[in-house]
C-alpha cells in the first residue's frame, strides 16, 4: 500500500510567532521553524500502516528551501522518499490554490493509494486543506481521525469532533488527516538520522509539477490578510472571594462556561 | 573552517533533547532520591541507537564516534537528565572493547553496547593510587588457564547496574617480570568479588562503590586484547571519559543557565522582571558565554579523538577542566538568580550542585590537568 503523508513546517510553537509587516504572511525568519507535531503523527501512523501492509511512504511538502529540514525529520523517521514543491511564486498561497498546488504534486507519485495528513496546521489554523486537497483529487476524506485501519481496498476511521465519535469507512483511495489523539510519534534512530540523508528528495518547480503560475501566490488569491494585530495581553479575569461558599462559586463559574 | 554542525549531528541532537523532554529533570531526581535506576531512559535511549552511536557498524552501532555520543551525552544533560554511566559505559568500556578486544570479546559486547542491553563499569582508581594510574596495585597473575585478581577500587560508578566491570590492573610480564597496565572483564558476581556503595553527599541516580578482589578467578578471555595490548588499550578508553564528562558537565551547564534566565524573566520583584537588574543578568549571560566556550572546546576534542589527532590529550584536559568549571558557575549562577528557591528541591536546580562540583575532581581533577598543560604544553618541570 503506498502512502503519500502531507508535511508543513511550521514555526515552533514554543516561540514568538509573527505576520511580516508588508504582506501579512508568516514571518518565517523569526521564529524557529520544525515539522508540525501533528505531522509527526501522521508519519507516524504511515508508518504503522506500512509495517503492517507493505508498500512505500512518500511525504510531500510545499514550502521554501528551508522546508527540506521538516521532509529530513519525515525521513529519518522510517519514510522512504519526499517531494517538495518549492517555487518564489508560491509565496502567500491559500488554502484553495495550496490544495491545488498538492494534488498535483500527489500526482507526480505513482500508486497512491491512500493520503494521510493532520488535521490542521498549527500556523495557519485553517483546517481546511486536507478536504479541499481530497475534493480536488475526488477522494473520500476522512477527516479528524483518532484511529485508522486498513482492511483490504477499505479503510476505516473511528473520527473524532467536539460532536462526538463517529466510525466512517470509504474505498482506497482515499484521503485521512489525524488529530492529536491518533498515536505517538517515534524518535528518529541514529540510524534512521543516517539513513535519511541518503533517501531521495525530488523538488519540484511549479512547472514540473504542472502548475499554472496564475493559480498560485498572493496576488491571485481569493482570500487576502487585510489587516493583523498582536493577541491583547490576558486581563485580570474574575476574581472569587473565599466566604465559605468558594467552592460552589468555582462550579458556577464553570458551569456557566459550560466547563462542567 | 567550519562551524556550523552538519544536518546529521544536529537532527541527533534535536532528536534526544526531545526524548530527554519527555523524562526531564523530575524523573531523574525522583530516581536518584528514591534509590531506583534511569532504566526507562536507558533502554529507550538504547531501543533508538543513542548509546551505541560510536559503537562500529558492523556490530549494529551507528558507526560514528564519541563527537555522536558526545552529541547524545550533552543533550541528555542539557534536558536535566545527566547520565553518569553513559560516560562509563558507552565511551570508556565500548571505546576500549572495539579499539582493544579481541576479535572474540568484540563479537561478544559489543552488539549489546550497540543497542544499550550491556551496561558495563570501569574501575581504575584506588585508595592508594589516586589519579596516577601508574601505581596501581591491584594485580592479576597467571592461574592454570585463566587468572587471579587480588586488589581493591573505590569510586567506581554505578556497579549495582551493571552485570561487569572493566578492571585496569597490572600483570607480571611473563618474558621480564616486570608489571605492566591490564585491563580485566570482570563479572561482579564472580566469586571473589565483593562492591560494597560508599555513601555520598551529591543527587544521582549512580550510586559510588568500593570494589574488592579476592584471588577472584577470571577465565583466559576476560583479558582485554590479550597479553600484549597494555598501555595502549587503557589510553584508548581514558580520553573518551574526559571529553564526554566535559559533554555532560557542558549540557548541565546548558540547562542551568536556561533556568536562571527562565526565572528571572518570569520573577517580578518591585514591577520588573529580577532579570531586568544586571547584577542577576550578568552572572547569568557570563555563564551562557563560559558554557559555550566550553560546548566548543568539547567538540574540538571529540573531533580530534575521532581523527586521531596527536593533540586529543591536550584537547581533552581543555575541554574537561573548562566545562568543569562552567558548570559549577552556570549552577551557581542559576542557584543564585532563584534565591532561596534555587536550594530548594522543588525548581530542581540545587540537584545538580553534587553532579558539577564533581566533574573538577573527576574522572581527573582540576589540578592534575593544569600540571599536563604545564608539563606537556608548556614545558615547564614536573613539580611531582
């Protein structure tokens, strides 16, 4: 079963993330960039997948040049091969035109059998790719997935929203992204580390990947960051006075938050 | 030159400062104070090819050498779980079987160092003999077809979790006569030998021990490399325990500094952060600074030791006596940015006193390593 995993690096979530003042995109140069943790597990569940059925792993970025560090992480954790689209006029996509952009890029992989991703980017926040991706491709997406199963041509999904827990099924191919609760991603071996630099790493233009250049980039998106402004700082909150009643006053409050 | 660390090297350290994330400094000292073993750690750290980066690959190691496990043994460090016995172990007993054994001994520990399964000892200095390891007196003679070892070590780390120590001895020469350095296999259930801790005043989870031989009967092959590897086979192992001492002293140094900055920003007194007054941010930036300066000493020294420079001993003494000393001034430091809170168990930084102030007396001290620079770097006499 062959497995193409969607990966973005993201900024560290530990550090101070920005937009840049000119165009509102992510600042990427001030922050620490990693593979996004969600992306760890949907490797990691690739991977499980593999040793349980055969085939090959292939993750596939789009990102600039600095995004090879997210695909090499991918790689000395088990997968087999990467793909990475990288082009300046790239810059500013959206979620539409990046759904677009890694469909064709799924494209150049042969055999695919099934996508896996996580279900949201800790960056951007959309969580909307994985669908949009699967639309474009016309797979079945099964989104927000806390377990998967393969079993012959179909997969199963148990899939899990603030709505409740639903089990959900579909015909290979087809598309999966994973939420936290999936799995726990592995640790690179030291040997899995050496192994990943001699793996192969195809990067792509927008041309070899068959894209239009008026598809993508900030100036033909639909969508347009028109102004950002920094988090306001935590207020003070409400403060309960203990007069014997304390406890009761807590539950309210959170009862009223709908908490408990 | 080059300073920058390839891909490799650095995809390793993110990847064991995140497995040492994962345990932190409250696992370890939960370990060290309730008498139990970083076993967890070890044997993921093992499971994941950590302890076995230097061991070669044809015996299922990584096939680098001690920059990898320096590498490992500072990140460990630098996520508050310094690992006393990785300097023991991987780097000294490993070092000295794969450079040293015989074809034999090699196949026999060395996939088990490869994959951290094998936990060994090492023993070398004695009550009487201190650091000069050319007084030794525990001794081996001939017996039959194998050996008796008669003799006595103390500080020998963490023997209650190792299944057998690498006792350095000496061995009459069967053509002179004369003593000459040996290094023995020793299993620390053999009859005859006995290890008995010596209580001691710093947090760890390795315990010290006393080690004594009687007449113990050690078969022909627990002789490293035979009867003619000698000097040789016991310098191989003798750098790689500096350099990864220094690694582990420059990682705790690392995570001491990190700490104190991360109290003093966060720690308002009258308004401001305490970090924002220089008397508390200037003991800490000159820690950062001296940490660094030794971080680069230690990888100079490891890369030499890997090239097989001529310079390594130099290098290694360096390397040992400034993250010493940087360590003990990052704790210090942290310790003195956090007040009364830095003795305290709870902000676990207090803990790593012990482990610090022992690196400039172990595994050689502070003053025996500025007589090596002053004899051998600067030509001046011998004052001993």
């Amino acid at each position: 079963m062959n497995i193409v995993v969607l990966v973005k690096q993201v900024p560290d979530t530990n550090s101070e993330r920005r937009l840049t003042d000119s165009d509102h995109t992510l600042d990427r140069a001030s922050a620490d960039v990693v593979l996004d943790e969600i992306n760890e597990r949907a490797v990691e569940e690739a991977l499980r997948l593999q040793e349980a059925h055969g085939g090959e792993v292939t993750v596939v970025t789009m990102g600039p040049d600095s995004a090879t560090d997210a695909l090499r992480k991918a790689l000395s954790m088990g997968a087999d091969k990467a793909v990475h689209l990288s082009d300046a006029a790239l810059h500013g996509s959206d979620a539409v035109q990046t759904a677009r952009a890694l469909a064709k890029v799924i494209g150049t992989v042969e055999g695919v059998d099934l996508v896996l991703a996580g279900n949201e980017a800790t960056d951007g926040r959309m969580g909307a790719v994985p669908a949009m991706v699967a639309e474009v491709l016309g797979l079945p997406a099964l989104t927000h997935a806390r377990k998967v199963e393969v079993d012959g041509s179909t997969v199963r999904v148990e899939r899990e929203t603030d709505e409740g827990v639903a089990f959900v099924e579909a015909a290979l191919p087809a598309l999966v992204s994973v939420g936290e609760k999936i799995n726990e991603p592995r640790y690179p071996s030291f040997k899995g580390i050496m192994a990943a630099k001699k793996k192969p790493v195809t990067t792509l233009g927008l041309a070899d990947a068959g894209i239009d250049a008026a598809e993508v980039g900030l100036a033909n998106a639909a969508t347009t960051v028109v102004e950002a402004a920094p988090k306001p700082p935590r207020s003070g909150g409400q403060k309960v006075e203990d007069a014997g009643d304390g406890g009761v006053r807590i539950a309210e409050f959170l009862a009223a938050q709908k908490l408990i | 030159m080059d300073f920058q660390e390839s891909d490799e090297h650095r995809a390793l350290r993110s990847a064991v400062a995140a497995l040492a994330a994962k345990y932190g400094h409250e696992y370890w000292v939960e370990k060290a104070r309730s008498g139990e073993k970083t076993t967890e750690l070890w044997a993921e750290a093992g499971r994941l090819g950590y302890l076995g980066v230097a061991v070669p690959e044809e015996y299922g190691g990584g096939g680098g050498g001690i920059t990898e496990l320096s590498i490992v043994c500072e990140e460990l460090a630098a996520g508050g779980c310094p690992l006393l016995l990785l300097v023991v172990s991987p780097a000294i007993a490993a070092t000295v079987i794969a450079r040293s054994g015989t074809p034999e001994q090699r196949g026999t520990w060395l996939p088990g160092f490869a994959d951290g399964s094998v936990r060994m000892s090492f023993a070398i200095t004695e009550p009487d003999a201190g650091s000069n390891s050319h007084r030794i007196t525990t001794t081996a003679r001939r017996d039959g077809d194998g050996w008796r070892l008669t003799g006595r070590k103390v500080f020998i780390s963490g023997v209650d979790e190792t299944d057998t120590t690498l006792v350095v001895s000496r061995l009459a020469d069967s053509r002179t006569g004369k003593l000459r350095p040996a290094m023995f296999l020793v299993p620390n259930d053999a009859p005859g030998v006995e290890y008995q801790p010596i209580p001691m005043e710093f947090t760890s989870p390795e315990r010290q021990f006393t080690m004594f031989f009687d007449d113990a009967r050690l078969p022909e092959e627990s002789l490293v490399g035979g009867e003619d590897a000698g000097l040789a086979a016991l310098f191989a192992g003798l750098n790689p325990e500096r350099i990864t001492v220094a690694a582990y002293a420059c990682g705790i140094g690392r995570y001491a500094v990190s700490k104190g900055a991360a109290y003093a920003g966060s720690r308002s007194v009258w308004g401001r952060p305490i970090g924002a007054h220089q008397a508390v941010a200037h003991p800490l930036a000159k820690a950062h600074i001296e940490v660094d300066l030794a971080s680069l000493a230690t990888r100079r020294a490891a890369w030499a030791y890997d090239a097989d420079d001529p310079a390594t001993g130099e290098y290694a003494n360096s390397a040992k006596y400034a993250a010493a000393e940087a360590a003990i001034g990052a704790v210090d430091a942290a310790v003195q940015a956090h007040g009364g809170n830095g003795m305290t168990s709870e902000y676990g930084v207090g803990t790593l006193w012990g482990a610090v102030r022992a690196a400039r007396i172990a595994p050689v001290s502070r003053e025996m390593i500025l007589n090596f620079v002053a004899q051998h770097t600067l030509g001046l006499d011998r004052s001993y």
